[in-house]
C-alpha cells in the first residue's frame, strides 16, 4: 500500500490568509514551507487511488500529484474518495472533481450525506 500526503495543515493551510503569527510570517518569508489543508492519497497498486477528503486546497495537490492525467483527457488519477466528515474543509474539493470525464466514486457514511445534503449526480456517485 502507498499512501501520498496531499497536505498536512489544518484549516486554511499554512500560511492563513488573515494570520500574522509567527509560524505564517514565516511561511511567508520562506523561512518555513507553505504546506496546504490536510488530505492524503492511498493505493494498492499505483493506478488506482482513493482521495481521503477533499479539501478546499485539491486543485493545487493535484497539480503536485505523482500520478497525473492521461495525454489529451480529463480524467483526475482519483477513482474515489472516502468523506470522513462533512467539514468544508474535507468536500469544498468536491466541487472541482466536477470537472472529471468519468464519476467519481464517493464513500460516506449516511450521516455525511445528510449533513451535506447530497443527491446523486451525473459526477458523483455516492455509497
């Protein structure tokens, strides 16, 4: 199994936008790494990942992703994502998969759905 560190901060990343403490001051003068909101990537066999949250950050870790697109598709290297919880934190991301040729297998409990009032779509698939 392989998993892939996506981001390991907390909400907002680091630096935060409306922050001035130390640790974001220094991120800022690149004195400390830039790090996005916390998501990883797992697989068995490289080809097929599942994306543990989707965080407000995906579209600049998908960027950084190992894994990418293939030539001239739209299709994200993500075949599913498993939904913890309904923060924003963790689903604002969802609105970027939007984009994806292919649905997008998303795995929630009951109670996430609900609080986010989810339907089935033509991108997702929700179980």
């Amino acid at each position: 199994m392989v998993v892939q560190i996506l981001g390991a901060a907390a909400g907002g990343g680091v630096p935060q936008w409306n922050c001035a403490c130390r640790q974001c001051a220094a991120a800022r003068a690149g004195l400390l790494e830039s790090r996005t909101q916390c998501s990883i990537a797992v697989t068995a066999d490289e080809r097929h990942w599942v994306l543990v949250n989707a965080s407000p950050d995906l579209r600049s870790q998908m960027v950084q992703f190992r894994p990418q697109p293939r030539s001239q598709t739209r299709e994200a290297p993500i075949e599913a994502i498993l939904l913890t919880d309904a923060d924003l934190d963790h689903t604002l991301g969802l609105f970027l998969l939007r984009e994806n040729e292919l649905p997008i297998l998303v795995h929630a409990l009951e109670a996430i759905k609900q609080a986010r009032g989810s339907r089935q779509s033509t991108k997702y698939t929700f179980t």
